[in-house]
C-alpha cells in the first residue's frame, strides 16, 4: 500500500493518542505520564505541521511541531515530535514524517527546527541524525520520571533554504 499523510484534527486525533500512549509507556519518549485532550493538544502545537502517516485505515505514526516562544524573534524556530507505532518501527515511517515536517516547516517559514530527545532514545537520536539535525548539547538531569532523572539530549536542524 502507498502511505498517505494527513492532518491531525479532532476525528482521527484518538488514533494519535493510541500511539502516543504507546510512547509514554516506553518511558523514554516523553516526560508526560498521559496524552492530553485534544483541546489541549490543538493549543499546544502550531497549526501546520500535524500530520499523521497511514496505510489503509490504519495510522502507523504522526509527527507535530511546536512553537518554542511566543517572542516573535522565534518565530522561525519550532520544536518537532515524532512518534511511530511500535508495530511499524523500522519501516522508514519516522523518516518518512520527519522529512515531510521538514518540508512544511520551510513551506512556513520556520528556519530552525529543534528536539529534545531522551539519552537512552537512541532510535529516535539516530532519525534525527538522518534527517539533517546535529547534536548541540545535553541538559542534564533535566527532568524525573518515576523516580529516574534523565537527560535529554538537544539537537538542531537549520534550514538550507530559509533563514
């Protein structure tokens, strides 16, 4: 089947959370202990940059962007998600979003795109790589999540056509 994306909205916004849940279980993807409303969620993204990959009736993974200050100098710098179904790791989906976010992104004007990924997330450190994005630091210790501190590893992708 050939993939297709879509935006995320209300309707299919329950099958974002079932992967996301799935994310938070791992306990490696975020630090959030549980998926939002989608009121919630629709305020805290920006209004491009949503979108889910599917193969038939079924989602295997969706990617988002966030804005990271409400400064207006920032308006070109966003924060991406990626999550993809366990089931569909390895297929090339994450890839397949991410260099579709990429695209939006520019098609929108953003210049810098950033991520905040877990040090024990190797998977999702190496997607990044792959796409473009070089590691620019660590914060250390930067949160705890069931009694664990992690640190999250910061990585960064600059536009070659914007900025």
């Amino acid at each position: 089947m050939n993939p297709v994306f879509t935006d995320i909205d209300a309707v299919n916004y329950p099958q974002v959370v079932r992967i996301y849940e799935q994310g938070i279980a791992t306990g490696v993807a975020t630090f959030e202990t549980s998926a939002p409303t989608w009121n919630e969620w629709d305020k805290a993204h920006l209004p491009f940059g949503r979108i889910s990959y599917w193969e038939g009736d079924e989602m295997l993974g969706w990617a988002s962007l966030t804005a990271v200050s409400n400064r207006c100098i920032y308006q070109g710098v966003a924060e991406v998600s990626v999550y993809v179904d366990p089931d569909s790791k390895g297929k090339g989906v994450g890839t397949a979003l991410l260099q579709k976010l990429i695209q939006i992104s520019e098609e929108h004007g953003i210049w810098t795109l950033q991520a905040s990924i877990f040090r024990e997330n190797e998977i999702s450190i190496a997607l990044h790589k792959k796409c473009g994005f070089r590691v620019m630091g660590y914060r250390e210790r930067i949160g705890k999540l069931h009694g664990k501190w992690y640190d999250n590893i910061l990585l960064e992708r600059r536009s070659n056509t914007i900025g």
